[in-house]
C-alpha cells in the first residue's frame, strides 16, 4: 500500500476519535517485569495496570500496580523484531533523564530506556497492527505532530567530519540516526568536504530545494552552522529562508556553545553525554524564534553572526586552541593557560567601544509603532541590513547624538559580546542571556587586572561565577560600535577568524528559527 493510502486507512481506522477504536481490552507482558499487564492509550502517556493472577493469594497486594510511559520522555513507537514473532514486540523509544548528582542540582542527562510490551490481546495480526499505530499516533499528537508516515520533509543534516576530535560522524551514526528514526524523522545526510561548503550549499541552492526540508540540521561545532547562515545571508531570498528553515545543532565541535545555551534554555544538563539529550531535543522540537546579529565591518563586509563577535585575549586564545584541537574541549583551557604564563605579559587593545544599553532601545522600539512586526513587513527580498534599526547605514556615519549611546575609550584586555549563555558547555560566560530576549551581552575586561585575577575569572567561568569579578564589566546592548585604535588584533565572529577592523553590530531579535523543545526555557 503506497503510504498515503495507508494514511487515509489509518485515519478510517481511528476516527471519528482514536479512543473509540482502541481494541479494549489491550493486554501482555512487560519485559523486565513479571505477570500480565493491561495497557491504557491516552494523549500524554502509554498507562500499564498489572493484572492480578488469577486465583492468586497475592492479588490484594499486587492489584493497580501500574508503570507509566510518558510521552515527555519518548520519541516514538515502533514493532521491534524478535525472530518469528516479529509483530507482536511493541517498543516504546523512551530517553529518560538521569537522575540528579545532588539535591538542587538539575536532573542529569537523557538515556536510552526502552519500554517493551509483548501483546497478548489482540491476538490478530491487524489488531495488533492497530494498537501500534495508535500508540505512535498518541505520542506524535503529544509533540503536536501530525500523525501519518514518516519523513514528509527530511531534515538537511550537515555534517563536519573534522569538527572537535573528529567524531562527528560516529556520534551521528550512533546516537542521533537511530533516535531520528525512532521518532519517524527522515533526513538527508551532507558531509562538508572542506571549510566553505556549507556555506557554498546554501548560498547557490535553489530555495524550492531548501524548502523541501523541515529543518538544516548542524553536526558540527558553532563554525558550521556560522557558515550555513552565511551561506543563507549572501542571497536575495535570506529572510525568507531564515523565516521558513529552521536550524538545530547536534554538538560535535570544540565548544558547542549554540548546542548548549538552546540546551541549557531547555532547563538541561549539559556534562559528557549532553549529544544524546541534543538529539532527543531535535527529534521533540518545534522551530522557535532566536536572535541574531549583524555585524558590519568598515570594508564593507558584513556577517551574520548567530553567537559571538569576540576580539582581543579571548578571541587570541581561541585562535591559538586550534593547534590542541585533539584534546577536545580542553584545548581552550590548555591554550588560556599558555598564554597567561607566556612571558612579556599581555597584550593591550586600544579600542573605542559604543554601546545602545538594551532598555534604551527596548523603550525607544515601544514608541516606534511598526517595531512589533518581527523584523517583517512581508517583503521577504529586503537586505538584512535594512532591519536594522538603531545602527547608522555605515561605520563612516557619526553614531546618533542624544540617542542613549554610552562610548569607553579604553585599553582592553578583551572584549566579548555574546548572544547566548554560554560559550561551550563548561562555559557559562554571559548567565542572565537567553536565546531570545533581544539583547547582546557586551562584555570586557579592562588592562590593569593582574593575571592572578584573570585565572580565577577563568577558573569560574563553568559556573558564571566570573560575571561578580569586579574586572568583569558587562552591558545588555541592542548595538555596538568597535574600533579598534592601535594596528591589528585577533577577531573571531562565531569562533571563526575574521579581519580586524572597526565594526558596528545589531541584535535582529528573533530574525532566525531554532530547533527547540517548545515547552519550557524560552520566552514568547
Ligand atoms: P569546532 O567546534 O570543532 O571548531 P566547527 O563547526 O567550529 O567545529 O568547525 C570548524 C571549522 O571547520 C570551521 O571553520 C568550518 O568551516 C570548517 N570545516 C567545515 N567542514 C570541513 C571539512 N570537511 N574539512 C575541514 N574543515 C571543515
Ligand atoms: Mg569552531
């Protein structure tokens, strides 16, 4: 039967309500677990009831014993093969999360639980066929998916195979492909063949084939998907694209710093097996508003920067890191360390910063009437830099006078300005920053701290603890202006090395779409 067809079966089979047609009563055995079990379909759970033995003494004691599947934690159904009796092994896929490491703390990543139910009634074929088809229905709904055959619109999944320690591929082909498939999601698989081809996919794609997709999925660190947005920034038909194709990021780079505030947002644990709660997050999520930035350089080239513009000791670091790359997330540890102890102390930027404090922007866009809009009149060809609405059209323009500017004429050990919460999973670097809350977190460190001050900002940053330090200074801005006032210096935009000249910068709020879990973490 061709699966359309087979939908519309399913679909005279279950209505006018799925449960009017659920053959009651359901009945079997729970693997793992002794005696007879009568299983229960509702919209948030696969409900099983032991049943008493018959004739038993026991019964009193045993009766109601229940075990509950929640949907919460489970990505799909499916029948599992087990030699003949292929059709008869129901099997709940469940990531369950671990269990706190101490009281307070947040509960510990997911792990693959699985539920398996050998059905006993219905003893025919098509009844059992309808039991399955039900419970996948029901946790579909839960996720506020249609139910039908899967894979309607594959999610484009990008990989880098030489991102982090070079596991991409493993950790893809192990932990996320299996948990797709598990919750019915179909995907093609492109394995980017050197730097650039990310973003040369999207930037040349027709967009009726990038729309074919449901989502571009990133296997890699933040560089990847820095490059997939740029590839989407340099066409005509960018914030249609950004608008319609939302992204979601399996972390398998250095740092993970998108992975892990979109996780951390999604109230998760993020620790060593933090890929399998990522994967269990894609296959739950919806697309969900976050912010982006736009960032200009005085040459005229501009980026679309989705995590951070970092310039000066940090950006240095991350540059030098490169070289550790084997060591994983580590190397920036390793690479801070060498250059604190480096002889010669550290180098010192001069630079002007300007910054448009957040609320003085957020209470300007509440006067303006036509800010509501997202960003969007409707015209999906507009350059990205006509979004902008604070910003000057170009660096050589004066900043606006009287308008709530605030400009540091400063010697820098560093300055950082992040969109998100943290900078890699052990790096909670700007804490109050949510994906979406139009604010970029304009952060630096003046010269004059001692490097003993400097560690322990570093040795603190895994749990914000860096944000109290009195050098550390930092401001919620809508847009920045940094020129940089003595010859050269390293600038990284989303880790990614870039030219160092002056810049200007504005937060796009809410301009592009994330994978997510909607339930919790982000505001609407
Ligand atoms: P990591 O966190 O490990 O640095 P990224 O996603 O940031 O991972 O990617 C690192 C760099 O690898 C990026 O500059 C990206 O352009 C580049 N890149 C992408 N695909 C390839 C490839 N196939 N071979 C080499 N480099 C690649
Ligand atoms: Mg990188």
């Amino acid at each position: 039967m061709a699966a359309a067809d087979e939908e519309d079966e399913v679909s005279k089979m279950v209505a006018p309500s799925a449960a009017a047609a659920v053959p009651e009563p359901i009945r079997g055995h729970l693997i793992g677990r002794q005696g007879t079990w009568q299983l229960h379909i509702d919209a948030a759970a696969l409900r099983f009831v032991r049943q008493p033995p018959a004739a038993s003494k026991e019964s009193a004691k045993d009766d109601n014993e229940s075990f509950v599947c929640s949907f919460d934690d489970t990505v799909g159904v499916g029948f599992i093969s087990d030699g003949g009796c292929r059709s008869r092994y129901l099997c709940a896929f469940r990531y369950v999360r671990r269990p706190a490491a101490a009281p307070g703390r947040p509960s510990g990543p997911r792990q693959r639980s699985l539920v398996l139910f050998r059905i006993v009634q219905p003893a025919d074929p098509p009844g059992v066929a309808l039991v399955g088809r039900l419970c996948s229905q029901a946790v579909a709904r839960s996720m506020g998916r249609e139910p039908g055959p899967p894979g309607k619109r594959p999610l484009l999944v990008l990989l880098n195979p030489r991102s982090g320690q070079g596991r991409a591929d493993k950790l893809f082909r192990e932990t996320a492909a299996p948990l797709l498939e598990e919750a019915g999601l179909a995907h093609r698989l492109v394995r980017t063949e050197s730097a650039g081809h990310a973003t040369r996919l999207l930037r040349d794609s027709p967009a009726e084939e990038l729309l074919s997709y449901s989502g571009l999925v990133i296997v890699s660190g933040d560089g990847l998907l820095y490059e997939a947005l740029n590839g989407l920034a340099g066409r005509p038909d960018c914030l249609q694209l950004l608008r319609r194709l939302p992204f979601g990021v399996l972390p398998a780079g250095g740092g993970n710093a998108v992975a892990a505030s979109l996780a951390h947002a999604n109230g998760d644990c993020l620790d060593r097996d933090f890929a399998v709660t990522a994967a269990f997050n894609l296959a739950k999520a919806r697309p969900r508003p976050v912010d982006l930035a736009l960032v200009e350089a005085a040459s005229g080239a501009s980026y679309l920067a989705c995590l951070s513009v970092n310039y000066g000791l940090l950006a240095q670091v991350d540059l030098e890191s490169e070289r550790y790359r084997f060591l994983g997330g580590a190397r920036f540890a390793l690479a801070f360390g060498i250059r604190l102890a480096a002889p010669g102390g550290l180098r010192v930027y001069r630079a002007r910063l300007s910054y448009l404090p957040a609320e003085v922007a957020e209470a300007k866009d509440a006067e303006t009437a036509d800010v509501s809009n997202e960003n969007g009149d409707g015209n999906n060809r507009k350059p990205l830099a006509s979004l902008k609405r604070h910003l000057p059209a170009s660096l050589s323009d004066p900043l606006p006078s009287n308008a709530g500017w605030v400009t540091e004429e400063v010697d820098y050990l560093l300055v950082l300005a992040s969109l998100h919460s943290h900078l890699a999973t052990d790096n909670f670097y700007a804490p109050p920053c949510r994906p979406d809350d139009g604010r970029i977190y304009v952060t630096w460190v003046a010269a004059g701290v001692s490097k003993v001050d400097l560690l322990r900002m570093f040795l603190s940053v895994g749990d914000g603890g860096h944000f109290r330090a009195p050098a550390f200074c930092c401001a919620a801005a809508r847009a920045f202006r940094l020129e940089p006032l003595d010859d050269g210096g390293p600038v990284c935009i989303d880790g990614e090395t870039a030219p160092c000249e002056a810049m200007q910068v504005e937060l796009l709020p809410r301009l592009g779409l994330a994978l997510t879990p909607a339930r919790i973490g982000i505001t609407n």
